[in-house]
C-alpha cells in the first residue's frame, strides 16, 4: 500500500504512547470551540476566553484518554474563513462538521484508497452561519449530527462553490436539505447500513430488558431496596412474534438474529417482495396494522420523512395486544410520543426507544420528553455508541468517487 506523506494547513493531533490528549492550539481556537471542547468534558463553560483556555490546557494535561477514538483536535476556524480560495489546488478539500475519531480524520488526510489524501478542515461545533461560509471553499461536507440547511446551498446555485458532495455518516438524511443539494447540483449521501450491527445488537438489548425488567432490578438495586417480589415474570423471546416495520439492513440484521432467538418474524417494507421475505425466513405483511395486531415485539426501523411522521400514533397503536412492547428504534417522531406515552401510563403497552423528538446536544442537558418519567419504557440514543468498523466506515471512498465526477445522479 503507497501512503502519501502530506502536509495539512494547520497543525494536526500528535498521539504518545502516554495516552495523553493530543496537542490543542487552544489559543486559536473560538470562544465557541473553547466552550465546546468543556461541555463535552462536563466542565463549567462560563468565563474570559483567557480563563477558558487556562481551564482547557488544564484538562488537556490531567487527562488520559485512548488514542484509537481520541477526537481530533478541531482547526482555527477565524484562518479558514479568511483563506482566499483562487489559487488552484492539488487535493480535494473536505469539511468534517462533526467530532469524528482521530483515526477517521487521519485516514482521510493520507490515503484515500488512490494513493492521494484530502486536505482536511476538521472543524465540529459550527455555527450555521459559519458552517455556509465554509462549505463554499470545500469540495466535500461530512457531518453527522450536524443540520445542513438549504442555506448552505446558496453559493453552488450562484456558481460560487466547490460544494459537490454532502455525506452524513449515519444512516438517512432528514438533517440535510436534500431538495436544495439537488437544486445546486451537489450530491447526498448517507453510510446507510455502517451502523447496521450496532443497531440490530441494541434492539435485542432494548427487548430483553424490557421483557425481564432489567433496569428498574438494576435501580432498586443500587438503591439497596429489594423489589423483586413486585415485578412481573418475563414471557421471553423464544416463540414469541416479533414485528418488524422496515425491513432494510437494519430490519433484515434484527430479523436474523430474532429467528436465532426462536421467534417467528413478521416485516413490512413498501418494497419488500414475497420472495426476499422467503429468502431470509421472515412472513411479509401488506401493512403496519397487520405486524401490529400480530406481534408480540415490534421495532420500528423506517426513515424519517414526511410520509413516516407519526405514522404510528394512536389508532395503530390501539390494535397492539395487550402488555405487547414497541421499540422505536428509527428516528424521533416516526412514532408519535404523546399517544405511546399514554398508551404505557394505562399499562396497554410497554415501550422503549433508542430515539425521541427533540434530542438534547449538549453533555448533563435536561432531557425535556413524556417518555422520560414512564415506568414500562427504556431509551435512551446510544445505537451508534458502538466501536467504530472501518469496513462501514467507507465515506473516505465515496468521496474520493464522487467528487472526481463532473455529474452526480440524485
């Protein structure tokens, strides 16, 4: 393998054998990025930006962290927005917009699968504003969590961008103006099934506890009170009817894995044919209200979009059986919370979900939602708190296939 030793425009993270943190330029550095960088430490984020800094050398030093997902350190962003763009250059440039594990940013700067590495501005926690001004001096964003706006557009229809490919590195693409992208001819992709593994493990994660009361034995027990007497016996899985509603990688991974279980396994998928239901073992169902009448598990596995917004509210969730548990496990508002949140206060159902509307950003944020208080539910967003596979972990490659293309199918 031909590695490319690079130069990149601003002083990239030196690792030690010390696992210490890699080395910050903090006096560089946005008050923004300065405060970032505490929050997601869980320190006090008030002050000057001199004490800001003082307290972020200090962490940086007292702290040991893994070298493997060690964040990368972000770039001055005040340079970057400076930077005249008319001079031509031999590389690619890619924005990452959100915290990405060294390796990640590493991998992108030196080898993208043709020997050539991109000019990297790793730079996460961006103003919307900024995020704009950026994106019109790069030929490729990376976000995740990230919204991108249809203002972030404007410059490529005016023909004053680079902007050619947006990618988020996760599955779907609802935090991106998709309809803008295409209006100003930049592509959209998402990693679709890279977390597929992750998220069909925690389902089963999600059911079991749910079914066998897992947490709330665990929190009496750290509360040193014995409740064992007062929870109900767990049914189990095996035998049971697990419902699936979308049945792409992910629904297709928890199939499999539900069939090991010994359940028998109902999906709905609009494209879902017979003849895919049989290859992997599963009964396909014409609609949702049949997979909810039937099934004593459901998980939900649907992209966010218009069509799905609360396409399970009140009325399906009424046709479940009695104490059936729902997993939502595709985005918030796929499911409508305040119908499940009744639905599991007058015991109908049991529920859990690894998403909800109005997810907090921020390290220690209150967590403002009807299902935070229920008994019978469990969440909350950690399917893709999983060990990052480099195998679906492939955006580098998209990247370098796409943004070398003059035209882009949407």
């Amino acid at each position: 393998t031909t590695t490319t030793t690079t130069t990149t425009t601003t002083p990239s993270a030196s690792l030690s054998s010390s696992k210490t943190l890699p080395e910050y330029n903090f006096e560089e550095m946005t008050v923004k990025q300065l405060q970032s960088f505490l929050r997601e430490r869980g320190q006090r984020v008030s002050g000057t930006k001199s004490e800001l800094i003082t307290r972020c050398k200090s962490l940086a030093v007292a702290t040991a962290v893994s070298s493997e997902n060690t964040p990368s350190p972000p770039q001055p962003v005040d340079k970057l927005l400076r930077q005249q763009d008319d001079t031509p250059r031999a590389r690619k440039r890619v924005l990452v917009a959100d915290q990405m594990p060294e390796w990640f940013i590493r991998r992108l700067e030196q080898d993208a699968g043709e020997g050539v590495g991109f000019d990297v501005w790793n730079l996460p926690h961006l103003a919307t504003d900024e995020l704009q001004e950026l994106a019109c001096k790069v030929d490729a964003l990376v976000v995740r969590s990230t919204c991108v706006p249809a203002a972030v557009f404007d410059d490529r229809k005016a023909g004053q961008s680079h902007l050619s490919l947006v990618i988020r590195a996760g599955s779907g693409t609802d935090t991106i103006d998709v309809s803008a992208a295409s209006d100003a001819g930049v592509a959209v992709k998402a990693c679709t099934g890279a977390n597929a593994m992750a998220v069909a493990e925690l389902t089963f994660g999600l059911m079991l506890s749910v079914d066998r009361g897992i947490c709330e034995n665990d929190s009496d027990f750290r509360r040193k009170t014995w409740g064992k007497p007062r929870y109900k016996a767990g049914k189990g899985l095996y035998g049971r009817t697990l419902g699936i509603i979308g049945i792409g990688r992910i629904g297709q991974e928890v199939a499999k894995r539900a069939l090991a279980f010994g359940m028998h396994v109902k999906a709905f998928g609009r494209s879902f044919k017979k003849e895919e239901a049989d290859d992997i073992g599963v009964e396909r169902c014409d609609t949702i209200a049949e997979v909810l009448r039937s099934s004593d598990f459901v998980s939900i596995h649907l992209p966010y979009s218009e069509d799905t917004s609360n396409i399970i509210s009140t009325p399906e969730l009424a046709l479940m059986k009695p104490e059936a548990v729902i997993i939502n496990m595709a985005r918030g508002g796929v499911l409508d919370e305040s119908a499940l949140a009744a639905a599991v206060a007058e015991g109908r159902i049991m529920g859990a979900a690894d998403v909800f509307e109005d997810e907090p950003t921020r390290l220690g944020e209150e967590i403002r939602s009807p299902l935070a208080e229920l008994k019978g539910f469990q969440g909350p967003w950690i399917g893709r708190k999983y060990k990052f596979n480099q195998e679906g972990m492939e955006e580098h490659s998209q990247i370098q296939n796409k943004s070398t293309q003059s035209s882009y199918e949407h």
